[in-house]
C-alpha cells in the first residue's frame, strides 16, 4: 500500500481513539510562526467551520476532479458539475464525530469496513473527502457551515527562494495564519531557513493577543 494512502488512513483513523473534539491535521512541510488559541475552535457545539475554497477545482486540476469523483462515488453522492470546492490546505481542522459519522457512512454505503473501502480506491482526498461528507450530506439536514479561514500560508513552488523571499512571503500572511507550508518540491534545505521562522516565532510570541484561528463571532447556529 501507497505511503501516501497510508496516512491518509492514519488522520482518519485517530478520531477511533482520540478523546479531543477537535482534530488539526498538519502537512510535514508546515512550520508554526505564530502563538494562536485553538480554543475557537470547539465552535459552540452545533456549528463548526469547515475548511474550503468555494469553486476553486476545474480542469485545470485533473487530480482534484479525480478526488472528487472518488468521494462522490464512496458517499454514494451525485456527480456535480465543475467548479468544485477545494477542502485541501496545510493546517485542517476536522471534528472528531463528524469523522466518525463520515466513517460509518463508507462502512454502510460499501457494506464493509471502511479501512478496505478506502484502501481499494485507486485515487483518494481524505480532506476532499470530509469536505463532500459535511457540505452534500451533513449540510442537507443542519446546513452548510460557516467557512473557516486559511490556517497556512502555503508556498506551492517548485523552485527555491531566497530566505528574504520567504521572510516576505511569511509577511504577508492573513492574520488567521498560523503557519508556514514551504513545499518539499521546491528543494529546500529546512537548515537554511530554520532561523527566518524562528525569528518570526519570537517576534510574533511578544505579541499580544494571540492569534484566533477562527474569530468566535464567525461561528454562528446554523
């Protein structure tokens, strides 16, 4: 089995054994840069904000169509029409039954265990995934969620920077994010800027208040 269908696997099995409400899944590029409250995000136990960029996904992206269509056919879900949103980021945020309900609903609908329904798929979101579950099924019966912002500040490039170039990218960041996604593709020794982040992280630790990752009056009954 694929390491890259593995772990995907593994973020989804520990709402089996987690005790949080809460699960914020991190890339293993992502660097922290900024003290934040994670408290936020418990919402207020009705309402939780989910991660998506709204009609983000077309041609241009054939292998977020493809993660789509696989979600669609595991959730049992109509084929909708591009665009599509985007639930990919570095930093994710899910709930933890919701997890669990989106689990069981692969189990019912393949009639097996989800583990083998989801290791069967040739092509595979784990965060599509949830994202389809929430906003097609969860959304029919309490409605869509309000939208959580950007967590991370993500350089997809596949060249190198320079770390003046990354010190800038790190500025220009939304207030809402808390880190840093420097792609692995673009073949970058961590070593070289370890200190650009650290140096951002003292900075941003003497600040105050804390980063809220989503402001509480966003998070609303619905």
């Amino acid at each position: 089995m694929r390491g890259w269908l593995v772990q995907q696997l593994a973020k989804l099995a520990i709402s089996r054994v987690a005790d949080e409400d809460v699960l914020i899944h991190a890339d293993s590029d992502v660097v922290l840069f900024r003290p934040f409250d994670a408290d936020v995000l418990r919402g207020d136990g009705q309402s939780f904000p989910l991660y998506r960029i709204p009609a983000v996904v077309d041609e241009r992206l054939p292998k977020h169509v493809r993660w789509h269509r696989t979600a669609e056919r595991l959730l049992g879900l109509e084929r909708r029409p591009l665009p599509l949103p985007d639930y990919i980021g570095g930093l994710v945020p899910w709930r933890r039954d919701v997890v669990r309900a989106l689990l069981d609903e692969i189990a019912r609908g393949s009639r097996r265990d989800w583990v083998q329904a989801l290791a069967s798929a040739r092509e595979l979101s784990e965060y599509i995934l949830y994202g389809r579950f929430v906003d097609d099924l969860l959304g029919k019966t309490s409605g869509s969620p309000p939208q959580c912002p950007s967590l991370c500040h993500c350089y997809w490039g596949s060249s190198p920077i320079t770390n003046s170039a990354l010190d800038e990218f790190i500025g220009a960041s939304a207030p809402s994010e808390i880190g840093v996604m420097v792609s692995a593709v673009a073949g970058m020794d961590p070593a070289t800027y370890a200190e650009v982040f650290e140096r951002r992280w003292r900075e941003a630790a003497s600040e105050r208040p804390r980063a809220q990752l989503v402001p509480r009056g966003e998070v609303s009954d619905s």
